[in-house]
C-alpha cells in the first residue's frame, strides 16, 4: 500500500470517529456533523479512486507468459523423456 493511501485511511477513520462522538453527544450539531461528513466522502472517495487506480494497474501490468503452454502436466518435456 502507498504512503497516500495509508494517510487518506488513517484520516477517513479519524473523521468517522469524531463523527460517531458527535452523533453520541447530547446535543450533536447539525452543522459540525454536516462538514464533517463532506470531509468523510471526500477522503472516502479519494480512498475509492486509490484503489481502482491501483486495481486498473494490477490488471494491465504486463505479463511473463511461456513460449510453449503444455495442456497437461504429462506433456511437459521433463516429464515425458523427451527432454
């Protein structure tokens, strides 16, 4: 995971904590609460681009692919004495 993500996170649960405190409190705020999950949505969305980002990058990543692709275990050169 990269340093951002791990920042954005880290923030994201902050924010969800001051705002389940909020919510717990007597007389919670609508304004506090308003701004305060803006600031989640946004973090939260920041966290969903990371991530797909880092998904679309898994996916494209080119791949070693043999020459020769056997169809069995038994049509391997090493295992059939043919080698």
């Amino acid at each position: 995971m990269s340093r951002r993500f791990l920042v954005l996170l880290e923030r994201a649960t902050h924010i969800r904590e001051m705002i389940d405190r909020e919510l717990r409190s007597p007389a919670p705020s609508a304004m506090r609460l308003m701004r305060m999950k803006q600031l989640y949505l946004k973090l939260s969305h920041h966290l969903r681009t990371l991530t797909e980002q880092r998904i679309v990058a898994m996916a494209s990543a080119p791949r070693i692919r043999p020459d020769v692709i056997f169809r069995n275990v038994r049509s391997a050169p090493a295992l059939s004495g043919h080698w």
